[in-house]
C-alpha cells in the first residue's frame, strides 16, 4: 500500500507534466503553464515538508518511556 510520501512523491512529476500540459492544451502559453505547475508541485513539496513533517520514530514518547518511581 502506497504511504503518504509515496503519493507525494508521484504527485510531483504529475504536476510538473500534467498541469503543464493541461494549461497548453487550454490555450495558456507554455512560458506561463510551466511556473503555474511549479508552484503547484512546491506546494506538495511544502505540504510534506512542513504541514505533515516526517516524524523519527525512534524518538520515545512519554506514554513509552518508563517513568522511576521514587517510593
């Protein structure tokens, strides 16, 4: 099953070619369709970067770490 990264990852070439080439076929001229997709496709990359940031799963939380009593 495909993760999230794995979706962003495919969706950036689709954005770069697909919307590219959807904004040519509509009639937007090509110096304008390439810099629209690319805004797009940095806006998938920002998304994954800073909006759904990758965790390090080694990293223990407070609910794992076992706490010393002290009795």
């Amino acid at each position: 099953m495909a993760g999230y990264y794995d979706i962003v990852l495919g969706l950036i070439p689709v954005a770069l070619l697909g919307i590219t080439a959807a904004l040519t076929v509509v009639g937007i001229p090509l110096t304008t369709a390439v810099p629209v997709s690319a805004l797009v496709a940095i806006g998938v990359i920002g998304h994954a970067m800073f909006v759904n940031a990758p965790i390090d799963s080694s990293e223990e939380t407070p609910a794992t770490h076992p706490t010393i009593n002290s009795d």
